[in-house]
C-alpha cells in the first residue's frame, strides 16, 4: 500500500505532464481533494482551467462526468427526476449526472441561478433530495467548477450561499515566457495530447481523506484562525464577513496543507498560504469599499496586523 506522500507525489507527476508549471494551482487542487472540498476555478478563457480540472480527474480512478453549463441545462439534469414507470406502476429514480465522484462542472456561471442552487445540497450534504427521498452521492465526491469573470457577456454572477459551499477558489494566470514557449512545442507535437492513465483510485483517495484527521492542529492555531476571520466580520465596508463554516474551512485547508507538506501538524504559514484561495470569495464588500480596494488586499492586511502564536 503507498503513503499519502507517494500517492500525492504521482498524482501530481501526472498532472504535470499536460501541466506546464502551476505547481501552486495543482498543490491547491490536491489539498482541497485531501479535505472533501470543492474548487472554483476563475480565470479568463483559454488560461487552462478546464485542462488542469480534467487532468486532475483523469489521475484518479474515478467516476467522471463533465457538465458543460449553458442557459438550457435544468436542475432535473443536475440531481436527477422520477419517473412513473408504467409497466411497474411505480416511481422510478433516474439520475443526474451529480452522481458521480468527480464533477467537472465547466462554466457554471453560464447558467441560471435556479439551475446553480441545484447543486447547494449536493456540496454540502453529499446527498440529493427528490420528492423527499434522499439519495447519497458516491465517495469521494469532488465538484470542480470552472467560471468566466462576471464582466463577460452571457454569464450570471454565484449567489453568495453557492460560493461558500466552495473550499477554494483560484486563479491559474498567465504562464511565463519560458512556460508559454513549453506550452506551444507541446501542442505543435501529437504525442503531447495522449490521455492520462489513473495513478490513483477511490480507496486511495478516501483513504487519505480519513488520514486527514490526524493532523493535529493546537489551540494556538485555532485562536489565530478564528482572529483572522472574526476581523471581517466588524470591518467597516464589509457586507458579509466570513462565516464559521469559513473558519472550519480554513482550519481543514490548512492541515491538508500541512499534510502534503508531509507534516503532522499545522503551523501558522499553512493558515496564511491557505487564507487567500480560502477566505478571498467569501469575502462580500459594499459598492463603495469595492471601489477602492479588494478581497485580497484586506485578507493581505489582516494577516498583517493579527498577532502570529508563537512556536512550541
């Protein structure tokens, strides 16, 4: 049986070969599956989100399916219907195609918020609820959601309960000079675009997803997170701060951070890597705040002026 590490190791390798650079963006990605958690990925098109999302799908030997939103997708088509079978004279359950373990859910906000909130209690309870019968959704269970900026044509911004259901959310950028010059020889090949072999199964995954309970995150740490989220809350211009369910996802990312930085415990630079692709979309401000500055900018100045917990 592999370690944690050695199974975090191959799966990123794999992810790297269709991957040029984004080690952050990948290890992002690997913490928020280690943690049960959902991502958003925001970037303008052609930055590679769908790729990254797809190679991250493809490394696991799991149930995959990719929805690509548009204005005519219905939440039917998201959790599922009954349907009265006539020849049994029952209901019967066809799914949706939530069921399954890893979701590619490309452009999200390119369909409706009706059709958004379709996936609210599949996020958060790993369940979908139809007529009144309860339905689980299978292990692991991973959203991977892609979304244009709000400012392009044709998309509809998340309600603020769909983009708290999320772990994370980040951004790939753009690749350097050196990385786009790798990007274009790759593509100028057809052997470059050869699809990627599972390096990991669902029992892996579940596995490390239960080996996260034992990193140990002391009292000190829990103080220092719950600082940094309560200091949204009385900011002046916020309009809603971060709430307990963000605090509880910040302490999750940050030991699996520390896990596949191969430690047993969390330390206070897991809280402030983890506290940007974290806190940042939770994070509301008025029109006018929004003027002048940033979700990033504020969590960059709380990190600064909240005391750090000394060493032991």
């Amino acid at each position: 049986m592999q370690s944690s590490a050695e199974l975090i190791n191959r799966i990123r390798g794999n992810i790297k070969k269709v991957i040029v650079g984004k080690d952050d963006v990948i290890d992002l990605l690997l913490i928020s599956l280690i943690c049960s958690g959902h991502v958003l990925i925001e970037d303008i098109p052609g930055m590679g989100k769908t790729t990254i999302a797809s190679a991250l799908a493809a490394s696991l030997g799991c149930s995959f399916k990719r929805i690509q939103f548009t204005p005519d997708v219905l939440p039917s088509d998201i959790t599922g219907f009954n349907m009265f079978n006539i020849k049994t004279g029952e209901q019967e359950f066809h799914q949706g195609l939530v069921m399954n373990q890893i979701i590619l859910a490309d452009e999200i906000n390119r369909t409706s918020p009706k059709t958004q909130s379709a996936l609210l209690e599949v996020m958060q309870e790993n369940q979908v609820t139809i007529d009144g019968k309860t339905y689980p959704a299978p292990r692991p269970f991973m959203v991977l959601a892609t979304q244009n900026p709000v400012e392009m044509a044709g998309t509809y911004p998340l309600p603020e309960s769909q983009l708290d259901r999320f772990l994370m959310c980040i951004s790939i950028g753009y690749p350097t000079f050196d990385e786009e010059v790798q990007i274009l020889a790759r593509h100028r090949m057809r052997s470059a675009a050869k699809t990627l072999s599972p390096v990991a199964f669902a029992e892996d995954v579940v596995r490390m997803q239960q080996e996260l309970e034992n990193i140990r995150c002391s009292d000190d740490v829990l103080r220092y997170i719950i600082n940094i989220t309560k200091s949204t809350r009385t900011m002046q211009g916020v309009k809603i701060g971060i709430s307990p369910r963000g605090s509880i996802s910040l302490m999750l990312a940050s030991k699996g951070c520390a896990m596949i930085e191969g430690r047993s415990f969390v330390i206070p630079d897991d809280v402030q890597r983890m506290a940007f692709p974290v806190l940042c979309h939770r994070l509301i401000l008025q029109g006018r705040l929004r003027q002048q500055t940033d979700a990033k900018s504020i969590i960059a100045n709380i990190l600064r002026t909240t005391p750090v917990p000394a060493a032991r």
